[in-house]
C-alpha cells in the first residue's frame, strides 16, 4: 500500500465559519457500492427512507444468544442483529470463558472462540441472513483470535480500531496494536465475501472527548482499515451534550469520510449516549429517542441504541427489543417530520478543526498506522483524562455554560488558535463528576421534578 | 516575653531567660514540626485498578481528589496485572495504595491480589486500601469488606452513599498508622462515581 497522501497542514488562524448548510447529501453519493450483506441492508434501507437500528446485546449461552437474535429479527424496527463478545474473550483468555461455560457460569457476552466456530455458525443458521445480517461487537485491543473465528464462521461485520479499543481499554502498547490491527484487517479483507468493518474512534471513553477529535480518529481508523485491505466500513459517532453541536459533528464527520474515503463502500453509525446514562424510565427513553432524532436529522444511516436498563444493570431481551422499536417508532415519526431533508445548524468549526488534526497526524508516518502512533506519543493527538501510558493525558475538556462540549486545555494538540486560546481552570474532582453527569441530571429531571405529569393530568 | 524582660529580679529575670528560650525551643521545635508536617503531608498514592477491571474514570477521579488533598498521585491505569502493582509498589514505596473497582470482581482480584502482595516482606506493613463496586450484589457486597480487611488490606470501602468514610481514613493516614478500618457500606470516593460509570465504561 502506497503512503497516504500527505495534505499541507491546515493555517491554525483562518478558521471562516462557514453559514449554515451541510454537504450530506452529495457526499452520501460519492460512497462506493455497497460490498456484502450487512452494507447492502443498511444501503436499502437507506433508500427507503429507514434507519438502521441495532442493540447492544450478549449472552453466553447459545439458546439464550439465539433467542435474543431471533427477538431482535422480529421486533418491529428495520434491525441488524448484535452479538457482543463477553469479557475474558476480550482479553483472549479463551480458558477462563471455557471454565465458565462449563460451570454454567454467567458470562457477559458470547465466548465466540470458546463456543467455537462450529457451534456459532449453528446459532447463526436459521437466523442471520440477507434480510438480518448479524455484527459481533467485542473491545479487544489484541482481536487476532476472534477474527480468525469470525472469517471461519463468515459473519457479516465487526467492529473496533486499533487506537479506539486500544488506549480506552487496555494496557497493551499503541505500536502492538496497531500492529495487531494491521494484520487482523487482512484477515477480513482476504475473505471473498467481504466482512464490514466498522470504527469504534467516535467514542473516546464515551464521554469528555470534544467532536473534533472524535471525528479526526474515526476518520483516521477508517483509513487505516482501507490501507489494510478493507473496502466496506462505517465511521462512528457517540451522541454528547449539546444535539446542535452533535449535529455540525456529524455533517463535518459525513463530509469528511466523503473526503478521504473516497471509493469506498461507507457509511455513519451513531451510539445512543455512551456517558453516565439517566437512571429514570422517562429519562433513559427521553435521551434515547434524542438521539434517535439526531441520527434522522443528520442522515445518518444506522444507530446502536441503549435502554432504560444501561444505568442499573445488563440490559434483558424484552428491554432491548423495546428500545429498538421505540426507536423505530420515533424516527418514522423524525423522518415524516423533516422529509429527510439535512436539519440546520450554526458552523462553529468543527469541521476544520478535525480535517486540521487529521491532516497533520498524517504527515507524522508514511502509513496511518505509524503517523498515529507518533502523533499520539508526541502528544499532538491527546484523548482527554485517558489514562493509557501512550496517551499523553495532557489535553482537557469541560461542558460550557451552553451545554457544548469543548477544549478547556488542548495539552500540545495544534487546537489553540481554533478554542480562542484562552484556558479555563483546571477541573476539580467533584467538578468532574459534575460533568460526566450533565446528561445523566439534564434527562432525569423531567421525572424526578415531575413537571410533565402535571402537564398530563 | 516583654513582660519577663522587664522584671528587675536577677532570678526572676534568669527564669524568665529560661521560659524564653524553652518558648523560642518550643516554637521552633514546632515549627520544625509544621514544616515537618507540610513535607510529608505531600502523601505518596499509588491509584490503581484490578486486573479484570477496565473502567477508568473512578481512577481519574481519584487522581484528582487525591492532588486536591496535596497528595502526589501515581495513576498505574486500569486492568493492571498483579505483578505490576506490587513491582511498582517495590520500586517507588507510595504511602497508601488505593484499589479502586467497579466491575464487581474486586472480592475475587482484589483477594488474590492482596494475597500476593502481603506475601512480599518489604510490603507486608505498607498501607493498602480498596474500594468500590467490590462484588456484583448491590447491598450485599457490604460482606466482602469483612474478608478483604481479615486477608491484609487495611480498609476496604463498599460503595453506598457518601465519601465521608474515604475522606476520614484520608485524614487518619498520619496519626492511626496500623489501624484497620473496616467501612462496610460506605463508599470510597471512585465509589460515589461508580455505579454511574459501569456503563460509561463499557466497550462496544
């Protein structure tokens, strides 16, 4: 594979906000051919005006695994089928899932090395197919085994990145995973039906992490997945704090995976808030169906949703099927609203701040992969509080009075002409808690206050 | 002091030299110990998780509770292997280790762990405490402190309601060095964040 081009790096200082449009429409054309079954159902129901919805599901066990597939196949939503890969397959500690399906142990996913090829491909047969491909979401930063499984099992898609399930949750050096990443892409990619990859960038530690960044290692994560052979993926988003600021994110994301994706088959996938969640019903439904509205107003085609369950435990089948058709029922709702037509927002720069940091890191390595390694160990890309020793945990980031995520403290990331420059004080400890709960008290007050029932009466 | 000075009597006089100088001995003496104080008030923590443990913002917290109470904080990050704390606890001999975990194995990695590290005879006396989220039972995890405290950490802080209780052992580092604590239902200051955090910190 040829070096990326390199782009010239972008003046810091001439930011021009442009007015309010958006380039969704002419960069969703410029997507390639939708390449195996999982991007063929999400490029029809594209067509027909229909959004995407998908859970967060796993169970250990394979009738109960099934069960939830078959539930989710016929719930009423336009759905594709989750298995989330439990913990100590993560980590490949494909052992310990063994001890523990043999003790019938509750595990928190599906042990899909555990189980085996042999006895997944059953749980899928009869389920997964044309009209309910099925993705495998796991969290490994080292995911060579349960790759090999799922090329043997032919499963439609999966997900992750080497920077996104590498600095958020584990130990295992940025070079190592990259590396790792490098050679798991080829797995899937040497497959003659191609598997759909998808970049888990759009959700730094689920919360804290300001639009820009977000957006510049999805898009990054998704070159780096078309360097390694890839040709059908999707960049990501995590719903924030502010849905005008989501929705310039998700334009500036569309536009720029349109940009630097060229020629590939892609598209958006959104995430239900991945922060501290509402633990009322009202609340949990009310951030949920947020996102929902967001994710038809941004055109954006597919949507991980979570349920009013995620602040106090796993999630049950029935839960999960809710949420999916309550989904479904909100962005028919959406879309009969907006007609499909991209909704407005005010440019603060978003765009140019993430093409900025994407550029640049480029110029760092003659592949991606090398270019996001020095850039992270130069500091020039900084996740906020992230803890990973190859992270340099020097930028900040805090919710303005407005609600707006932003960078408080950019550490040496090349932002400080575009954030004003002007640092705010430094987070105290309950001043975090505050903010990792902005969403979680903007939602929950409608119940825990009371207002709307009154309104009912 | 002026007082004394003035006195005509060569004794009194003598005495009140004397008080002085045990005055100015005391004031420096306490002095010394102020600055004593100030010094090693600078308390050395070691922050980690367990080795199953991958939630992260309990330990950012932590961090930053821990600097705004002068503390000098070593954040070793999450799903950190046994060997590795008690290597690093070797290496820089922190003042207290704070375990912090959320993701209900903290009675299973937290035991072997402190197993181990007690093992060690250079840290059989270090200050060692845990908390958090330390079983998936909710109410009943309280039942885990009792066994952590008996196998060698010398608090162990299960989650409920406040951050008193963490921020009392906090204050008592100095004074009751060996004391063991045990705070069962009351939580550790990543535990005011950790019931919220468990879906923040999942992958996928």
């Amino acid at each position: 594979m040829s070096a990326p081009t390199i782009a010239a790096r972008a003046p810091q200082t001439t930011v021009t906000p442009q007015s309010t449009t958006s380039s969704q429409t002419t960069a969703a054309s410029q997507t390639a051919q939708p390449r195996g079954r999982f991007s063929r159902f999400v490029s029809q129901a594209r067509q027909q005006g229909r959004l995407v919805v998908q859970p967060r599901m796993g169970f250990g066990e394979i009738a109960q695994m099934r069960a939830g597939l078959d539930a989710v196949r016929d719930s009423h939503a336009t759905a594709i089928g989750t298995i989330t890969v439990d913990s100590y397959t993560r980590v490949n500690d494909h052992e310990s899932a063994r001890r523990a399906l043999a003790a019938g142990s509750d595990l928190n996913g599906f042990p899909v090395v555990a189980h085996g090829a042999e006895q997944t491909r059953r749980l899928l047969a009869g389920v997964s197919g044309e009209q309910f491909p099925v993705q495998f979401r796991h969290g490994s930063a080292l995911p060579y085994e349960l790759f090999q499984a799922l090329v043997e099992v032919g499963a439609d898609a999966t997900e992750g990145g080497p920077v996104s399930y590498c600095l958020p949750y584990s130990r295992v050096p940025l070079a190592r995973a990259v590396a790792a990443w490098a050679e798991c892409c080829r797995l899937l990619a040497d497959r003659p039906e191609p598997m759909h990859l998808e970049s888990f960038g759009g959700c730094m530690l689920g919360q804290m992490c300001p639009p820009s960044l977000l957006i510049a290692l999805s898009v990054l994560e998704g070159m780096f997945f078309r360097e390694h052979g890839l040709q059908s993926i999707s960049v990501s988003y995590a719903q924030q704090t502010h849905p005008e600021q989501d929705l310039e994110a998700l334009a500036a994301l569309r536009r720029l995976a349109g940009e630097r994706l060229g020629g590939m088959d892609w598209h958006v996938v959104l995430y239900t808030y991945m922060g501290v969640f509402p633990r009322t019903a009202v609340g949990a439904f009310r951030i949920l169906e947020d996102s929902v509205r967001l994710a038809v107003r941004s055109g954006t085609e597919r949507l991980i949703v979570k349920t009013p369950a995620e602040a106090h435990r796993i999630p049950t089948i029935a839960e999960n099927v809710d949420a999916l058709e309550f989904s479904a029922a909100v962005a028919e709702d959406e879309a009969g609203k907006f007609g499909g037509a991209p909704a407005p927002f005010s440019d603060t720069g978003i765009y140019e701040e993430a093409r900025m940091l994407i550029d640049t890191t480029l110029e760092y390595g003659d592949t991606v992969g090398s270019a996001l390694v020095t850039a992270f160990a130069r500091g020039h890309l900084d996740v906020p509080y992230c803890l990973h020793v190859d992270n340099a945990n020097r930028s900040r980031a805090d919710i303005d009075s407005r609600g707006r995520l932003r960078w408080s403290d950019p550490g040496a990331m090349p932002l400080r002409a575009l954030v004003g420059g002007e640092r705010t004080s430094k987070t105290s400890a309950f001043g975090l808690i505050d903010m990792l709960g902005y969403n979680e008290r903007r939602f929950d007050r409608e119940q825990l206050v009371g207002g709307h029932l009154k309104g009912l009466r | 002091m002026g007082v004394i000075a003035t006195k005509p009597c060569w004794t009194v006089d003598r005495m009140g030299f004397r008080l002085l100088t045990f005055v100015v001995q005391v004031f420096q003496g306490y002095g010394a110990e102020v600055t004593d104080i100030s010094v090693s008030y600078r308390k050395r923590f070691l922050v980690t998780s367990v080795s199953s443990d991958a939630h992260m913002w309990n330990l950012v917290f932590l961090q930053l509770l821990l600097e705004e109470r002068d503390g000098d904080v070593t954040n070793l990050g999450i799903c950190v292997p046994d060997e590795v704390i008690i290597d690093e606890c070797l290496r820089s001999r922190p003042d207290v280790v704070v375990v912090s975990t959320v993701n209900g194995h903290g009675h299973i990695d937290g035991l072997r762990l402190i197993r181990k590290l007690r093992a060690v005879p250079e840290l059989a006396d270090m200050k060692v405490v845990i908390g958090g989220k330390l079983g998936v039972k909710g109410a009943e995890n309280a039942k885990y402190s009792a066994e952590l405290v008996a196998n060698g950490f010398d608090a162990a802080f299960e989650s409920s309601t406040g951050l008193a209780a963490f921020e009392s052992f906090l204050g008592s580092i100095r004074s009751k060095p060996r004391t063991a604590v045990l705070a069962a239902s009351v939580p550790t200051a990543a535990d005011l964040v950790s019931h919220e955090l468990v879906a923040a910190g999942s992958p996928a």
